[in-house]
C-alpha cells in the first residue's frame, strides 16, 4: 500500500526577497500542470516540468554560497519567491495541489527530492532506489514499494551528487559506487550504470534519532533482562565482544547499545567505513575510511586506522564492521593489551563467525597455517553475540556465545543462551524462548574480578526468562 505522507503546510509570511527572481529565469512551460496520478506526493510526469520550472526559477533569482539550511527565514523566503514563480507560469491549480507542489520543490531545493518524506518519516528504517520509477521502504519491519517516483536518471543523478559532494566523494563511470552517509548519521550506498544495469541505484538505512537503550530492546523482545544483565557484566569486565548478523538484522544498533556500557572514563576509539555509531560517551575519537583520489592516492582503509589507533592510548576499540584484512589486526589488537574491544562482521552463526575470521584474515596476504590464525581468534575473542532478522521483520539476539579455546585445530565454542522458536501468535509474530545451556562461562572469574557476582539462576536450565512482545 502508499506510505502516507503527513506533511504540514508551510506557513504564510511577510518576509520579501531580495530582488526581482523573474529576468533571469527560463520561460514558463507552456502547458498547465494536471492532477498528479500517483497520489501519495504528486512525483508525476505530468507536473514534474512545473516543479523543475519553479525550482530552477527560485534558484536563479538567489545569490547563494553553499548550501541553503531549512530554517523558517529560508523557508520564508523560498515560500515568497516560489508564490512570484507560480504567477509568472499562469499555472491554474486548485489549493491543495499547490500545497503539494510547493512541498516537492521545498524538498527539491533543500532535501533529497522525492525520498525527502520518505527521510523524515521515523516509522521507516531503509529507503531503497531501484531506478528512477521504483521505491521501496522498510517499514515496521516489512519492506513494501511506495507510489514515489523520480523523474528520469538525471534526477536520481542529482539527488546523488546531493549527498556526496558535502562529503568529498564521486562517483563517475570509472568508479560507479560510493559509500557516504546524511547529516544525520543514515548510512548511504549508490551504485550507477554500468555496474547498476536498470539505472542508478540509492539503498539508506536510516537510524533512529531517538538512540535506543537496553530498555528499549528488551521492549522490543530482542533481548531478555538477564541477557542484558549478562551483556553489561561482559562490557564493563572488558571481554572481547564480537557482534555476528546478517544484513539489516540490527548490528550496529546492538554495538551502539552495548558501547553504552563502557565506563565514561574510558577513551574510545572507533573506526568506521561511513561513521554511523552514536556513543553517548565523554571520551570518544571517531576515525572514518577515506576514498582515494582521482589519480588514485590518498586511499585510507580501515586497516590503516585500525594500525594508527594503537598509537592513540585506546583503552576500547570499536571497529563499526571487520570485512576483509583488517580483521588481523584487530585480532592483533585484542591479543595485546586492549582488552574490551568490540566489533561487528557478517554471519550467520557464531561458528561462521569464526570461519569468516578465519578468511579475512587470511586475506592479509600473510602465509599464516590455518592453525594458527584458529589460536589467534580463540585467543583474542570471548564471546560472539548473534542478531538475527527474524521472518516477521523482527530482530533478536538468538545466541550468545562463549568462546572458550582450542581443542586439537578446532576453536571451542559453548552457547550461554539461545533463543528457540516455538512458532507464531495471532498476529503472525515469531514467539519464542530464551533458554541457556546450564553452564557457566569459563570467564566468570574475570566478571568477579570487574564486581559482577551473577546469580547462578541466570545460567539454570531451564531459564524462565523469555522476551515481552
């Protein structure tokens, strides 16, 4: 079904622009705007010239430096300059559709066009591009395609050179894809042809502006009080904390929550392709990849920051997602001194978690036997938390566990919890329990020591313990 768009009227004013916009307009199109025939926010082609037309015609009138900020003078301003182009077009349209021209050329002038609503709609997650004529959403969990549409490829052409050029990035034939992210922290990927056959493609995974605490996840029946309870106990400790999950099943929110647990008089340090993490700590020094330049210099990966950050003083360092090589030197890392660290990488499981270590870091370059690298991430690691998406939309943590040594050439692994699905409600939602193996963690000493005496009830089977829906 069409996302509604809730958008408020933009309010009268009395402020007059400076100067007369219409002499170096272009002419007014020449045929009248219709009824838009996609109603959730009149993206049309048949008033799509109308819009580009006021659009352009503002903006010429405007001696600018640098990007307009929507505040009531900008708006103010635009609403008196977008009035004067509406007369200079002759174009007869009934209020309300007005009102919504006049909001898709707000959006235009000063947001990301058509997906604008989509942006500020804090029910919607990820915002996803297929082509100037098909956008989707994820929404409550549920991905559903929208009624907004661009214009033409130019138009998403436009919308993304909106959002890297503030940042320093390209993207061009040669280079036809580009990590960046909005100024509010949303992570972008934009991928464009040739790569992207069915034209230019933008994929945003929003994030909250409201930051999510445990409480909030335990709400939400991710996770289980004495998950949460056993979560903090493992931070504060300073165990080595890796976060296993597909893709979009709540990773980087998950380390965001439990980087909230660090002590404030810690120093951080996190390192980021696309800076994403909101830590809500005193100490923090935030390290973002770089691209290289046109001739091909100036490239600044993870592996490099991850290297310098030990020059830093850290006391904890977050890698926002290990991919590839960088992968051995945070396990490096860990295994010297900078207990506490945390990071997130894709897997399925806690034991394709370890097998994906093991390929990254053998994408070092570095002849390493396979035994050994095994020794490093028993050694280095403590505990993998797995998130997982569940198929209602959902997002959980299904397991916790202990990674406890080497055995032979096999790494060890015991599960403290785990989460059993039990089937589904009325609703279609996935029920399910908590429960826990019975065991205590061979690391409990190291939690006494930090003055975390859990009770023995957190790890009896079976644990009476499941997430509120």
């Amino acid at each position: 079904m069409p996302i509604p768009l809730d958008r408020k009227p933009i309010p009268q004013s009395t402020v007059q622009p400076s100067g007369d916009p219409t002499p170096a307009s272009p002419a007014p199109p020449t045929e009248q705007a219709a009824t838009p025939s996609r109603p959730s926010n009149g993206y049309s082609e048949q008033n799509a010239k109308l819009r580009n037309w006021i659009a352009e015609h503002i903006m010429s009138g405007l001696s600018i430096s640098g990007s307009l900020e929507r505040n009531e003078q900008t708006m103010a301003l635009l609403h008196e300059r977008f009035v004067l182009a509406l007369k200079s077009a002759n174009a007869s349209l009934p209020p309300e559709q007005i009102q919504q021209v006049e909001h898709q050329v707000m959006d235009e002038i000063l947001g990301f066009g058509p997906i604008e609503p989509l942006l500020a709609d804090p029910t919607i997650t990820e915002v996803m591009v297929n082509g100037p004529k098909h956008v989707f959403v994820e929404q409550k969990g549920h991905v559903t395609e929208t009624d907004i549409q661009f214009d033409d490829d130019a138009h998403v052409y436009r919308i993304i050179d909106r959002i890297i050029l503030p940042l320093g990035r390209r993207i061009d034939r040669k280079w036809p894809m580009v990590d960046a992210r909005l100024p509010d922290g949303s992570r972008v990927n934009a991928i464009i042809p040739p790569t992207a056959i069915d034209g230019p493609t933008i994929t945003i995974r929003k994030f909250s502006k409201n930051k999510l605490t445990v409480e909030n996840l335990i709400e939400f029946g991710s996770l289980t009080p004495s998950m949460s309870e056993f979560l903090r106990a493992c931070v504060v400790g300073r165990l080595n904390i890796v976060v296993s999950g597909g893709t979009g099943s709540g990773k980087t929110t998950l380390l965001n929550v439990l980087s909230n647990f660090i002590p404030d008089h810690d120093r951080i340090v996190t390192i980021e392709d696309s800076a994403e993490l909101q830590l809500a700590k005193p100490h923090v020094v935030r390290l973002e990849t770089r691209p290289a330049d046109p001739d091909g210099s100036g490239k600044v990966m993870i592996r490099d920051l991850v290297i310098n950050s030990l020059r830093m003083r850290p006391e904890r360092i977050i890698v926002g997602e290990c991919r590839s090589a960088e992968a051995l030197d945070m396990l490096q890392a860990m295994n010297t001194g900078h207990d506490g660290s945390l990071t997130t990488l894709h897997a399925n499981t806690p034991r394709d978690a370890i097998s994906r270590l093991e390929t990254m870091c053998l994408m070092a370059g570095i002849d390493f036997p396979i035994k050994v690298i095994r020794e490093q991430i028993a050694s280095a690691i403590d505990l993998i938390v797995q998130q997982s998406r569940m198929r209602d939309g959902s997002r959980k943590v299904v397991q916790i566990t202990e990674v406890q040594g080497m055995e032979g050439d096999i790494v060890v692994m015991q599960d403290i919890f785990r989460y059993v699905e039990t089937g589904y409600d009325a609703k279609g939602k996935v029920m399910g329990q908590v429960q826990t193996t019975g065991i205590r963690p061979k690391f409990t000493p190291r939690l006494e020591a930090a003055g975390f005496f859990l009770p023995a009830e957190m790890f009896q089977k079976p644990l009476n313990d499941t997430p509120r829906r």
